[in-house]
C-alpha cells in the first residue's frame, strides 16, 4: 500500500488523505495537542468539504485521528522511557505487521483494526496504554517541536489476540449533569465516558495523594458503579507500591458509600487536578530562566507585525447583541421571564433555528440554573418546542443543570481574592468536553459569593468567568436582577458599576408600564444597554404567547423612518415643556434620565 501520508505534504492534503481511507479526522491547535476551537473527537468526519474548511481557517492545524470512528486502536508505547515494561511484557508474544508511528517524544503507536463492539482496559502495563475512545496525532502533525512520522506503511492489522477485551454492561451515570436526550445504555455517550475515565485513571494514578485517591474512588463508584472497580483496584495496587493490599481497597470498594452529587465531571476535575496533562506546558517559575534552557518568547508585539494579516472577524453569537468569548449580563426584574428567553437562546443555539428575530450561531450549549428545579425546566422546554414546532431530538446538544436547593457558587471568597470553586471546576471540564456556543448562568446572585457592590471582586468575578468563555471559545451569559434603582431609572443596573464596566454587552428585559399601569401584561422590551461591540439603545419588542417569547413585527423602510421622526419631534417637544418649567432631565442612565421621566407624559 502507499504510504498514510507524506510528511512533506501539506496537513489539508494529509488530513484528506487520511479522510479517503475512511479514516475519521478533525482539527487540533497548530503544534499542540488539544482540539481547535470547538472540535473534538467526537466531530472527527470524513467529508471532504469539512475538512477543507477546517484547514483553509486554520493551515498549521495538526491531524487529530479520532480511533474508535475509525475502527482502529492504537497500543501507546513509551518506550522512550526508562521505566516502561513494555520489553518484559511483549516478550514471547507475536506482534504482527501493522502500520506503526513514531511519536514527536519518541514513543510507538501501533495501529491496529478494532471490532464495532470491542472494548478494552486503558492500559497494558507500564507505559503502555491502550487508546480506542479518544485520538492521536499523526504524521506530518507536529508537537513540542518534533514530528510524528510514519516507521512502516503496513495495512493495520487486526488487533492480536493477547491484547485484553473487556465485557461492558451498560454504565450508571449520575443525573449531576447530563445532556437532555436520554443516554444511549447500549454504548455512545455515557460509554465514551466511561473510557475516557479509565484512560485518565491511567495517566493520572502516580500523581494522586491518598486522599485524593480515596475521593476519586468515591467518585467513579458514584457514577459508573461496579464498571470500573476492577481499573481502580488495580491501580490502587501500583498506586500504593504495594503498601495496600488488593483485599483492603476491595473492602473499601464495597464499603464505600458515596455521598452527594457526583458527575463525571467531578472525576475528570479531580484526575486533572494532580496529573502532569501531555498537552499543558510545565509551569514556569516568574523571573526564573534555567541556565542552558530556551528562553520563554515574550507574548509582547509590535502593532507593526500585523502588517499584511487578514484582519479577524468580530464573532457573535447573536448579531449586535450578543458576542462569543466574553460575558454578556442580561437582566430583568423578577417574572419578566429572562429565564425563559434565555433558555429559549439556548434551544435556538442546538436547534439551529432563528432567536426572536434574529440569527443565532449554531452550537451546543450548557444552561445552569440556580433558581429552576429539573421539573420546571422541562416544563418550559415542552412550551418552547411546542411554540416552535420542534421537537426533543432537536435539543442533543443542550446541556441542563439545576442547582435548585444546592451550593451554586462559581467561586468562594478569601480576604484578598475570589477563587474558582469545585462546580465552577466542574461546569469548565463539561465545557472543555462540548466545547459549547454558549454557557448560561442564572442567576448572578446565586453564582456569585461575595457583595455585589465590592468592585475589586466584582471584576474578579468577570474575570473569571471571561476565562471560561475564552478558554472555551463561547458566549457566557450571565443573568441578573435589577436594584430597586436600576429598576426605577429603567438602566437595569445593580450594585457596583463595575458590573456594567466589566462586561462587553448587558441586555436589560422590561415591562411596558404608565405610571404603574401596564396596559398589556404579555408585552416586554429587551433593549441594549452596553454594547462595546456594536450599537446602544436598541429595542426589541416581544410578546409572551403560548409558553414562549416572539418579537413583534419591526417597521421597515418608510414606515421605520416617520416613525423615528415622529419620535424624535415628541422628545423635543417634551424637551422643551421641561425646560420651560425648570425641571432638569439628564442624557445620562440616572434618576433624572429624559426617557424615563418623558415616558410617563400623557404626550409621550
């Protein structure tokens, strides 16, 4: 046969190469291993025109192989390593040609074909994993400065029959956090899971204290039960060189009784808390450069550099509204229904559909609620889908959790600093695993520990939520009540102005009122009060009609135009009546602000 691909061909036509095989591929970040953007493995396509899109936004972008999508595995080998046992544990078994691949750090993958229903332990023995569930990189990909190249060009031989198999029953998954369609127990999702587990125990096993081990174990049992006691004792054996015998750990298994929510989440938080990640650089020391060792490039630039680069586009979510990668705070009094809408953004989002009025990017999402039970959230996505005309095999990528009852703080508090806390580790491992459009958190005071008017923790807490929509590459929007002066200025502000100041975009839902009257109680306004991205005082009116929210018709053209000077003529006339009478009205969001005070004119 001929070769997979030619290292000195360029990563598209490999990729495509690859793909002709029938092959599973996606993007990975140029000279790294973690996917680009919002790709995964489980992305992974052979579609020739996805794959030329892919490398055409990104040339340098190495070749993930998504395995199991391929009918392959792959035996890891680092044999590079002193203390790797490979040698002892292949000797006297036959290891037939197959296709084989050096590693950028001098390691071995043989690749070999996998039955549709095989299943396998994540490692062989020391220093030698199994992947089936996951992926690799391949040749011409680069990584830490070194390339992965093909040693043989051999079809990939069946797998041999002395790698292990293992009998999979259907896994128990904690109702923590799970996708709203219903697991597939006969494999998919939750399976995939479950195998991603095994393989981080693997890795992870040396790095963990013992608490953290007796923690983890609590953990795994929560949420797969029985499936991975017999990984777990086993490592537990190496774990301890010895110093624990089979028969206590077994007896701690059994005994074991887990307490509280736990979600495979928490087991990859707690894996990922200790283990040296292949993908993530060694910390370094601030101020401290090793004699002989490479200096770190400045991240620092000259303005000048970007010289003859296409300049990026501006990403959004939602058109003038909403933007990716930073925090939006959208907020309303309570029972104008921002809940509601912004579960209706997030089902617009997975389902691909318009998001009243407006176009969407298409994606998964995650939505936490604070303040909806499980039961009420089912509730308003049955009166959505119904209002929409679709269906639950349309919302696969929306993500649910609710808090309701429970500790929902994203972060905890010290005398200097806010902290990420646990759920927030949680809900940034669930997102580094979808790789959503957009997060939504309702609501601010329950996600948020400390006073709303300290603005040293006020832009902390932004902070940290902007890393999330950075890391992740998705909008996060926060959802929040007004102060009973925000609520009576109609600016929708509340405690510290560094909640306005932090945030790129705040959206502010109202009911239409005359001096406490509201003439139409399904009528609602979403206007935009901070947009650094695109245009402030925008109006969107909508309409609460059967369970959801929709935008009224919007004048066009010359209807647009009279309107807006019908406008502008009784602003000014009202202008003028004030002055007259000495009353001082102000341009600015405050007590004094014109449109509030001129709405309520029987001229208005």
């Amino acid at each position: 046969m001929t070769a997979p691909a030619n290292k000195d061909a360029g990563l598209e036509r490999a990729a495509l190469e690859y793909a002709k095989r029938g092959w599973a591929v996606f993007p990975c970040q140029p000279g790294e291993k973690r996917p680009l953007g919002g790709h995964g493995f489980r992305d992974a396509t052979t579609d020739p025109d996805t794959i030329r899109f892919w490398w055409a936004r990104t040339p340098n972008a190495n070749i993930g192989l998504a395995l199991a999508a391929s009918g392959l595995v792959a035996i890891d080998v680092d044999d590079h390593k002193p203390d790797c046992e490979w040698s002892a544990f292949s000797k006297g078994r036959d290891i037939p040609a197959t296709l084989t691949q050096r590693s950028a750090r001098g390691g071995t993958h043989y690749v070999f074909t996998a039955g549709e229903h095989d299943e396998f332990p994540g490692q062989l023995c020391k220093g030698v994993d199994i992947k089936h569930h996951g992926y690799i990189l391949v040749e011409p990909s680069v990584f830490d400065g070194n390339g992965y190249a093909w040693e043989t060009h051999d079809d990939p031989a069946p797998v041999p029959d002395w790698v292990p198999r293992k009998a999979v029953s259907p896994p128990k998954v904690s109702a923590s956090i799970l996708p709203f369609r219903q697991i597939d127990t006969t494999g998919g999702r939750a399976l995939d899971d479950l195998q991603i587990a095994k393989h981080m125990l693997a890795e992870a096993h040396n790095d963990l204290g013992r608490d953290e081990w007796v923690r983890l174990g609590l953990a795994l049992k929560a949420v797969f039960g029985d499936l991975i006691r017999d990984d777990f004792l086993a490592f537990s054996a190496r774990w301890s060189g010895g110093k624990v015998r089979p028969a206590e750990d077994e007896d701690f298994w059994s005994s074991a009784q887990p307490t509280g929510a736990a979600s495979f989440g928490t087991v990859q938080h707690i894996l990922r808390s200790r283990m040296p990640l292949q993908e993530a650089a060694a910390p370094v020391a601030p101020n401290v450069i090793t004699p002989g060792a490479p200096q770190r490039e400045s991240a620092f630039f000259s303005a000048a550099d970007l010289k003859g680069k296409p300049v990026p586009p501006r990403e959004w979510l939602v058109h003038d509204l909403v933007p990716s990668k930073t925090v939006t705070l959208f907020s309303g009094d309570g029972g104008t229904g921002k809940s509601l809408l912004a579960l209706q953004l997030a089902i617009a989002v997975v389902a691909g559909t318009g998001w009243i009025g407006k176009a969407v990017a298409r994606g998964r999402a995650i939505y936490l609620s604070a303040e909806d039970d499980a039961d009420e959230l089912h509730r308003r996505i049955a009166d959505i889908l119904r209002a929409t005309g679709r269906d639950y095999d349309d919302l696969a990528g929306l993500t649910l959790r609710s808090l309701a009852g429970e500790d929902a703080l994203l972060a905890v508090e010290n005398q200097l600093a806010l902290m990420q806390s646990e759920l927030f580790e949680e809900l940034d491992a669930r997102a580094a695993d979808e790789m959503p459009a957009v997060v939504v958190l309702d609501t601010l005071a329950d996600v948020y520990p400390a006073n709303e008017n300290d603005r040293a923790k006020v832009r902390q807490f932004v902070g940290i939520l902007r890393g999330l929509a950075l890391r992740r590459q998705c909008a996060v929007v926060l959802l929040g009540h007004p102060s009973l002066t925000g609520l009576n200025s109609g600016t929708g502000t509340s405690g510290s102005t560094a909640w306005n100041n932090s945030v790129r975009s705040r959206l502010y839902l109202s009911r239409i009122a005359d001096d406490g009257f509201e003439p139409d109680p399904d009528a609602r306004v979403l206007s935009t009060k901070k947009a650094n991205y695109g245009r402030v005082g925008a109006e969107i009116k909508l309409k609460w009609a059967a369970g959801a929210f929709v935008a009224e018709a919007q004048p066009e053209g010359l209807d647009k135009i009279a309107a807006s000077a019908k406008a502008e003529r009784v602003f000014l006339k009202l202008l003028d009546a004030f002055t007259e009478q000495g009353r001082y009205v102000s341009a600015s969001p405050s007590s004094t602000y014109a449109p509030t005070h001129f709405s309520k004119q029987p001229g208005a």
